[in-house]
C-alpha cells in the first residue's frame, strides 16, 4: 500500500473502515454520524502514520488504538455527549478480544445487556478472517442454506461446509476467550 | 489437510446456541453509502500524500548516498528535485461563476467563498446554499454546475461524488478529452463527451442526458441512458425511463449559472456554438452559403452579465444576421 498500490488502498478501505466506523458506534450511543466522522479521522490518521505499523500488533488493535484517541478527542470536543461505558472497553475484556487468549469467567447474562452482548458478538465477527464473518452472518442472520453459501463463494458444498465448520470453531474460541462460562456449544451435547 | 464435520450443525442435534447468539446479535452495521464516499475520498488524500511523501523521502536518500560517492553539484539538485514534488493536494478545478455564497471545505476546515477565480484541490468539498449556483472548470476541462442545496467532493480530476442535490456536466468532446466520473450513494455515472445532470435526492437518483450517452452503474448491473432520456434508480425498485425534453424549462437552472463566454476575439460560428449547447438546441444556416461567409466574422466587446439567449439577441444583429427558433433549432439567416 505505500509503494501507492491502488488495489491495496481499496482493499485496506473496504476492510478497516467498517470495522472502525462499528467500534465507534457503539461508544456514541449509536449515533450514525458521528461513528461516521471518527471513524474517518481515524483512518486518515492511521494511513498517515502507516510506515510506522511494524507488526507487533494485530492491524486491527493498531487501527483501534487510533479510533480511541479520536473518540477522546470527540468527547472532549463534546463533552456529555454519547458517552457509552463498554464492557469491551474494560481492560482486561479488550486485551481477550485483541488477543483473543484472555481470561473472564462471569456469566454473559450477568454483565452485558442485549445490545453491549450483540456489539461485542460483532466485535468477535470482526476479528475472525472476513470470510468466516461472512459465511456465519449469511448462515445464521441470513438463514443461507450451505448450498447457496457454497454457489456464493462459488464453493463445493463440501468445502463450504468445511469453511463453516472453521468459521465456528474460530468464532467459538474467541468468544469462549472473552466469556468462558458462556455455554456456545449446542444443547443436549455434552461440553468437550 | 483433515476435515472435521462440525456436529453442532448437524440436523436434529438440538440448540445451536452459537447460531442464536450470531443471530441475536445481528448483521454488523456498515457505515452508508454517503459516509463510506466520502471517507473513501480523505483517505485517499490522506494516502496519496503518505506516497509521494515516501517517494520523496526514497529519491532523497539514493540521492544522498549518490552524493555521498559523486559529492558534486548535489545541493543545487537537491533544491530543484524538491521544487519539483507535486502538491499533496493539487488544484483540479477552478471556479468560474459564483451566484452567492457557498461553502468550499478542505481538511476539515470550511470557508464561504463569493467570487468567481478560486483554485479548488481535491479533497475539496462544495456545498452551495438554498439560493447559490455555481459553476466549475475541472483541470481536463469539463464544465461542472451545482445546482441549489447541492454537496459536492471533488475527489480527483476525473472523478466527483455528488452527496446531494444536482450537478450539470458537459464534457463538450470537442474541447476536452477528459471524462468525469461521478460517483453517488445509489450508483455511478461515467461518460464520455455530453451533456447530463446527475440529481441524487435521499436514495433516489435521477439521470437527465442531454446530449450523447452516459453509462449508469448500480448495485453491480449497468444501464446505458442516451440524449432525450431520464432514468431513475431507487432503492428497491425496478429502473424507470421517460424520455424528456432537451431545452426548456427543465434545463433553465443551467443557464443561471453558465460559465462566462470570451466574445473578444471569437468567431460567430464559436459563438453560435456556445449558444446552442448552452440552451440545448441544434444550430441550422438558412442556406449553405451563409455558413461560409460567418466563418469570417470575427466578433469583439463583451457579453458579461447577459444569459445565451440575451447574448443571441445583442450579437446577431451586428453582424448582419438574425435567427429564428422552430422547435430545438436555431436557424440563422441573413438580415434584412
């Protein structure tokens, strides 16, 4: 990307903005518009500081470490306005979601309403390659039979089904990082 | 490589509470149209500029180390390789007429501009207000016309994204060979030398052609709209045509805001030109003699402040000639 290849700037855009643009959502109480502007700052931001990016970190955490400090700029710009605590903002919840082997062991139930558990079951699809985030929002929000998934991807259903079944198993175990005591396993089948 | 059929999915196996929570929680949002636009456009900008940035910083240290082995002329070299780096944010447009205020913003900061001769960049955004027009030269040469309550980003020379409101471009063939690409939330205009307006309105955009074709691109399938043509495309709704006129009433804000013509100097046939392209009509002699003998006349003064029409109206009789209207034609005769 910064030997200025085009396909590689779309490709970085189309992958990072969404995510970023959803991480900032869900700490401006879903405002649209302002998830929007912060989103971009911190994409501009990031690309301007791209050469320093040396790969200790996931490119995502790096990219949120921009997004943060754009969320406390807005917030200072705003003070009072859509100030959302997040449970994914805790540290140690955000160190499991960004490492994916982090530690916590109270119920789900207990400590997340629905929609701080729905942002951080996204923020979990977000981690995931995109293409298990895909085929697990086309098989289960979507309801895609695995044959329509597979002429999708232009897949044989048995590879599909294969994607699938690493789709979940990467789902499960980043999720299972972050809430341990959260049963993901189907009912009536005993836990492994 | 082994594959493990996942038994969780399999049929009968009771809950699967790892696709109700995926469900539950739902499809991620995505940012809209508009935002992912012009998010796409700064950071862009903000890429482009880290490239020629690392270009420059590349070509300085080969340079170093060349001065370093050759240790001759090299300052002199130094200074003009640096003069010669492009801006980060080149000037594509200029701003030919004004009609009042409006808002030009770059890099987060806004200003109001009322006159005509300012230099846009890309990354520029124009927004112009409830009783603003403008008019705009890209670098390639194609005229652009904002309409009234209009957002604009000029993300390249070549390349526009219309965020609302209307923009009239004609890309005349004979002067320019640059195309303009206009993208919007609900889908894409290319083109190649016409005349059209692209009018994007909530999710509903509407294309008018006046003269030549436009290629419409959209949710992956591709419509071709020809001169005399409207096509409107929604959201979840079939594309719609309807042939149109290509003078009048519908065309008329254009000319409010038409880019001044040079008359100092200018052939009648280049005035006439103008003219009929300003007002959407096609230009006819009376007889095929009289096409001949305009060629000659070389026009001088000013039309500044005068519409098209108006401007017909002044010139034509000074050099002996009238003209009457039949419909889209303009027909020139000789004067009595």
């Amino acid at each position: 990307m910064l030997a200025g290849d085009e396909s590689a700037f779309e490709s970085f855009f189309d992958a990072a903005y969404p995510v970023l643009y959803r991480f900032a959502l869900v700490r401006l109480g879903f405002n649209r518009d302002a998830a929007g502007d912060v989103a971009q700052a911190a994409i501009c931001k990031a690309i301007g500081k791209l050469r320093t990016f040396r790969g200790e970190a996931a490119l995502l955490t790096w990219l949120c470490t921009f997004c943060r400090h754009e969320l406390y700029a807005f917030h200072r710009r705003n003070p009072g306005r859509f100030e959302v605590e997040l449970a994914e903002d805790d540290r140690e919840i955000r160190a499991a979601l960004e490492s994916l082997c982090g530690s916590m062991s109270e119920d789900l139930d207990t400590w997340l309403d629905h929609r701080t558990a729905a942002s951080v079951v996204q923020r979990v699809l977000d981690h995931l390659p995109p293409r298990y985030a895909e085929v697990l929002e086309w098989k289960y929000i979507d309801d895609l039979p695995v044959q329509d998934i597979a002429a999708r991807l232009g897949l044989r259903l048995k590879a599909a089904e294969s994607l699938l079944t690493r789709a979940r198993r990467a789902f499960r175990d980043a999720f299972h990082a972050i809430a341990p005591a959260w049963p993901l396993e189907t009912d009536g089948r005993s836990k492994p | 490589m082994t594959h493990t059929h996942d038994s969780e999915q399999s049929p009968g196996a009771g809950v699967d509470r790892l696709g109700q929570l995926v469900k539950l929680a739902g499809r991620r949002p995505v940012p809209d149209a508009a935002q992912m636009l012009h998010a796409r456009a700064a950071a862009r900008l903000e890429w482009t500029r880290v490239v020629e940035r690392r270009s420059w910083r590349m070509s300085f240290w080969l340079t170093a180390a060349a001065i370093a082995v050759a240790a001759l002329g090299t300052i002199a070299w130094l200074a003009q390789r640096h003069s010669s780096i492009p801006a980060a944010h080149p000037e594509i447009a200029t701003l030919e007429a004004v009609t009042g205020p409006l808002i030009v913003t770059a890099g987060g900061v806004s200003r109001s501009v009322t006159v005509a001769g300012v230099q846009l960049r890309a990354g520029d955004r124009i927004e112009t207000g409830a009783d603003t027009r403008t008019a705009l030269r890209m670098l390639g040469g194609v005229s652009v016309r904002l309409d009234h309550r209009t957002s604009v980003i000029l993300a390249s020379e070549s390349q526009l994204m219309l965020q609302h409101g209307a923009a009239y471009v004609d890309a005349d063939s004979a002067a320019s060979g640059a195309a303009l690409h206009i993208a919007t939330s609900v889908g894409e205009v290319r083109h190649t030398g016409t005349q059209f307006e692209v009018r994007l309105d909530g999710e509903v955009l509407q294309v008018r052609v006046r003269e030549g074709s436009v290629a419409v691109e959209a949710s992956g399938e591709r419509w071709t709209s020809r001169a005399g043509e409207l096509l409107v495309l929604a959201r979840g709704h079939a594309p719609e045509r309807r042939s149109i006129p290509t003078s009048g009433p519908l065309w008329s804000w254009v000319s409010d805001v038409a880019p001044p013509f040079t008359l100092e100097g200018a052939t009648v046939p280049a005035f006439l030109r103008w003219v009929t392209r300003e007002q959407g009509w096609t230009l006819e002699f009376s007889d095929a003699s009289l096409r001949g003998r305009v060629d000659r006349i070389v026009l001088h003064g000013s039309i500044a402040g005068l519409t098209a029409e108006e401007a017909l109206a002044a010139v034509l009789p000074t050099c002996g000639l009238t003209s009457r209207r039949e419909s889209d034609r303009l027909i020139i005769s000789a004067g009595q």
